[in-house]
C-alpha cells in the first residue's frame, strides 16, 4: 500500500533554450498523476507487483488522478476532500541539459478529512504487507503525521517504508530505527521483527 497526502497532476513540458520572460512554443506534454508515493504505485505496477495506492484527493485535479491510476490498472482507494489538489510542471530544456520545476504548495485540509484518512489507512492495513508513506504533507497536517500513521502501521505488523525530508522526517522514528537505502531519494524503511527486504529503486519526483 502507499500513502499519498499530498497527490498531484504532473506535467513535463519540453522547451528548448528556456529563458525567462520570453513566450515559448513546445509539443504537447506528457500529464500524469503524480506524488511519490503514486510514482512508487506505478513502478510496482510495472514490475508486476500487487500494489494498491490511496490517500487524499480533491477537485478536478482529484478526479483526474482517479480516473488514471484505474485506467493504467493500478488499484486506488482514496479519501476525496473539498481543496483542490495541487499540480506539478517539469520544464525540461533539452538543448541546456537542465530542468526547472514549479509545485504549487498543496491543498489545504480539515481536521475531518484527516479523520477520515486515519480510519481508511486502518481499514486497508487488514490486508496489506507493507505501507509505504512518501512525499510532502499538506497545509495543515500536523508534522509528526508521519509519525503517527507509521506507528499504526507496526502495531498492524506491517513493513514501513517513508520517503520524505524536513521535520516530517525527522519525528517518524528514533534514529536507531532509521535505514538510509539510497543517496538521493533517502527513504527509509523499518519493521519490528526482522530486517527489510531489498526493495526497487525508484526516482525521486
């Protein structure tokens, strides 16, 4: 399972020699939804793995996330809230070499919809192996969500997995618990019983 707070509809747009406050021109991009907990989601899928992909979704840009993550087949159980989930744009310049990305901060949420999630996490765990939580938090969601969340999550027995950064981070586990697997993404991972299992790298978006 992972765990998606903060979900979005991303967009890579290609423009060639980029400058600012200039009008560019470029083929039509590619939109997705986006998030990592949703992009770990769709490399399971790829590696034909079970995998199933909740958290919080709202508006158009909500619907829209659904709606794609059924078409590409990957199963969802998400909590629909009132905000308006946020977007991502990747402009990549491939005469430069660079890329520029511009994310909007994320909807804002009410301490029910944050209820509602907890009692859908506590649902799903029946029947899940592992929970992966990933990505930023939202305005107004408590810091040590994270941290809360996780410890439900061991209570149920179940592999974690949190890839995010900050004081989120910082206040899901004590220090002993915490394994870095890779350099740049820094997700960790952690079980009361036994070692992790080697998971697939994934890009960090």
């Amino acid at each position: 399972m992972t765990v998606t707070l903060n979900a979005a509809v991303d967009k890579t747009l290609r423009v060639a020699n980029l400058q600012i406050g200039l009008r560019h021109r470029c083929a039509q991009g590619l939109v997705q939804p986006g998030g990592k907990g949703i992009n770990v989601a769709r490399a399971l899928k790829a590696l034909g793995q079970p995998v199933l992909a909740t958290g919080l979704a709202g508006g158009r840009n909500g619907t829209r996330i659904v709606e794609e993550l059924t078409a590409a087949g990957i199963l969802n159980d998400f909590v629909r809230i009132q905000d308006e989930s946020r977007t991502s744009t990747l402009l990549v310049d491939p005469a430069l070499g660079t890329s520029t990305e511009i994310v909007e901060y994320g909807p804002s949420i009410e301490a029910a919809e944050l209820e509602m999630v907890a009692a859908k996490l506590a649902y799903l765990m029946r029947g899940v192996s592992t929970a992966v939580f990933a990505g930023s938090l939202p305005r107004d969601v408590p810091e040590d969500w994270y941290a809360t969340a996780m410890r439900e999550a061991r209570r149920a027995r179940l592999r974690t997995v949190l890839d995010s950064e900050g004081e989120p981070l910082r206040r899901q586990l004590p220090l002993r618990d915490l394994r870095p697997t890779t350099r740049k993404a820094s997700p960790y991972s952690s079980r009361p019983d036994r070692a992790p299992p080697e998971f697939p790298s994934w890009r960090r978006s």
